[in-house]
C-alpha cells in the first residue's frame, strides 16, 4: 500500500485558522440550548406536544424551536424551562474564559454554609471566587 502525502492547507485547518463568526457562535449557542431542552424532555418523558400544551403554543412553534431556524426570546427560554421544571440562568465571562456551572440543591447544603457571600477575585487571566462566610468553629465542628 502506498501511501501519498500532500503538503498545504485542508479544509478543517482553514476551518479553525479563524476565530468562529459572531453567526457561527450564535449557531452554536443555539444547538446547545436546543439539546439541554430536548435532554429535560427526554430525563422526563415529555413529547413535542406536551411541551407545547405545557408552553400554550402550537406543536409547529415546538418543532421550529427545536430544528434551530428560529431566534429565542428570553420569554421563550424561560417559558420552555419552566415547562421541564428547569430554570434558565445565564451569564457573560471576559473573552477566553469559560464558565463552569454547578447544581445543588440548597436543602441538602448544611446550615453552616447557607450564608456564604461570593466575592469575585480577579488575578492576571485567572478569575476565582473567594468566599467568605459568617460561619463559627461551632457549626464548622458540626459539619
């Protein structure tokens, strides 16, 4: 077997020699919501009509949804979350960084660290969180 090696450019170089286009994030993003909405509906058993029913929209408005072609509101993403018991949070991170989501449930969180206060602590190209808390050696001894 022979194998022919080629110098130059292919196509998924070129394709990652460029920064993504704000359409191509926006694409992205888009998918992505699309898929941790289709997974609710999926963990909970929950079809394209109930959704709808569960949004007060027509099944069509649920399939363009789902395909992509369309832009959500907020309204809408809150509404979608709202009808698979999900909550939508968002946030903006400075370019480059990217953002870790962790969830809990508050009620299974020992006392001691219900009143924790977040404070951002910004260092060089790192982003940390430093946390401060009103706990005691009591309640630390409790835990």
């Amino acid at each position: 077997m022979k194998v022919r090696i080629t110098k130059g450019e292919n196509a998924v170089g070129r394709l990652f020699a460029e920064p993504p286009s704000v359409a191509g994030v926006a694409e992205y993003k888009k998918l992505t919501i699309v898929e941790e909405l289709l997974k609710f509906m999926r963990d909970q058993g929950i079809s394209r009509t109930e959704l709808a029913k569960r949004m007060g929209v027509q099944p069509s408005r649920i399939t363009s949804m789902l395909n992509g072609t369309n832009n959500f509101t907020i309204e809408t993403l809150v509404r979608a979350g709202k009808a698979v018991g999900a909550e939508l949070h968002q946030t903006f991170a400075p370019e480059g960084m990217r953002v870790r989501w962790n969830c809990y449930d508050p009620a299974n969180v020992h006392p001691a660290f219900l009143s924790v206060k977040v404070q951002p602590v910004h260092l060089s190209k790192s982003r940390f969180v430093e946390l401060e808390s009103a706990a005691t050696d009591d309640d630390a001894q409790a835990a």
